[in-house]
C-alpha cells in the first residue's frame, strides 16, 4: 500500500514516514501542496495523510482539488483545536482527520480502515465526480450540476462503470460483459444504443460530461 505524507513540519514527517514505514506501507513524503499535486500524478497511492497547514496552500484546497479526479483515501492532519479545520475537512471529501500530536498506534489503524473502506463493496468511492456530474453510489442517484438526473437502471450501471474506469477506454465487449453479463444474447449495437440514450440524457442536463468515441475500440470518459 502506498501513502503520500504531506507535512511541513520535517520531524513530524520524518516520525509518519519512519512509523508508516514500520507498518509495512510504502511511503513518500513531500512538504508543499503543490508538490502533492504533482507527486499524485505521477504515481497511484492508496491514501493520502494531509496536513491542514501547509506553506504553499492550505491541506483543505490540496484535498478540494485531489477529489475533483480521485477517490484515494484521504485523512487529514490538524491541530489540537482546530474543531472547523476537521469539519471543512470532512466538508471537501476527506474520509478522517487526526489531531496532533499524532497517536502512532492510531495512525496505522485510521490508514488501514480508510484503505479498506475505499477498496470494499464501494470501492472507488461512495461518490464519483467527474465535471459537473456526481454519482451518489449508496444513493443510485446522479445529480448533474446539483440537479437531479434520471436514468435507467443499465444507463447508471454504465455511466457508473464508465466513472470507475475514467481515462481508460473500455471496449464494447467488456462492457457488455461489465453491464449486461457473459450470457447476453441479444444485439451487440446494445452498447452503443445505451451510450447514445446516455449522451442525449447528459446533453438534455446541459452536462459537460463528454462520453468520447474511440473508434474501433469502445467508450472513455476523461477526468480533463
Ligand atoms: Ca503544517
């Protein structure tokens, strides 16, 4: 498991780092919100541990703009009595916080329940967002700029998929496989005829949400 350390305050980062380490974790460290940024580009990680207080930018815009693409584990590091820090925290998509001085024991615990609870039924998250769309998965509602869109069962399952699977191009046949099971029988051009009612439902929304066509291939959606 990977997890990307973000704090300034060095002997604070050195102690996660050495701890995290200790646990069996594969661990980066960086001490700016814009090194984050870059770093969870370049590289997958299961979680990310955040600092609120941050030289460059504040731990709650680093994570605001990490949940615009992802749905990694995120908890944040605040300070004793930093009581609105943990709440906006929670308010841009972190999953937990902690409060300094960080208990070590604790620590290993929160970072492998919010791994397990990103990787369990939900997996990818109980929210997917991509541009102005929001899947609540627990829900099975989709909000299109905060209003609400209606689908059909098999439209949500592959907008659905397709979120999972965002920059990642799926061919028609695993996603008939994905949606509709081996055993389908019926037309292949199902997909397509699903994608199109899906596209003319996120054009009806006025959505910026792009369904692209790579042709020979299948359907992506990207996250830019
Ligand atoms: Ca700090």
């Amino acid at each position: 498991m990977q997890v990307l350390v973000v704090e300034d305050e060095q002997s604070l980062a050195r102690l996660l780092e050495l701890e995290l380490t200790h646990c069996g974790f594969a661990v980066d460290a960086v001490a700016e919100g814009r090194s984050a940024l870059n770093r969870l580009r370049e590289k997958r990680f299961d979680c990310l541990l955040l600092d609120v207080m941050l030289p460059d930018m504040s731990g709650l815009e680093v994570c605001r703009r990490v949940r615009q693409t992802s749905d990694i584990g995120v908890i944040m590091l605040t300070a004793r009595g930093q009581v609105p820090d943990k709440v906006a925290g929670l308010d841009v998509g972190a999953d937990d916080y902690l409060v300094k001085p960080v208990n070590m024991e604790e620590l290993a615990a929160r970072v492998r329940s919010v791994v397990r609870r990103r990787n369990g039924p939900l997996a990818g998250g109980r929210t997917l967002l991509a541009r102005d769309v929001t899947l609540f998965r627990d829900q099975h509602r989709i909000e299109v700029a905060g209003q609400a869109m209606l689908l059909s069962p098999l439209e949500y399952q592959l907008l659905e998929h397709l979120l999972l699977n965002r920059d990642w191009v799926q061919s028609r046949n695993r996603l008939l496989e994905q949606i509709w099971g081996f055993d389908y029988a019926g037309e292949t051009n199902i997909v397509d005829v699903t994608v199109s009612r899906l596209r003319r439902k996120l054009h009806d929304s006025n959505s910026q949400l792009a369904i692209e066509t790579v042709r020979g291939v299948g359907y992506v959606v990207r996250s830019t």
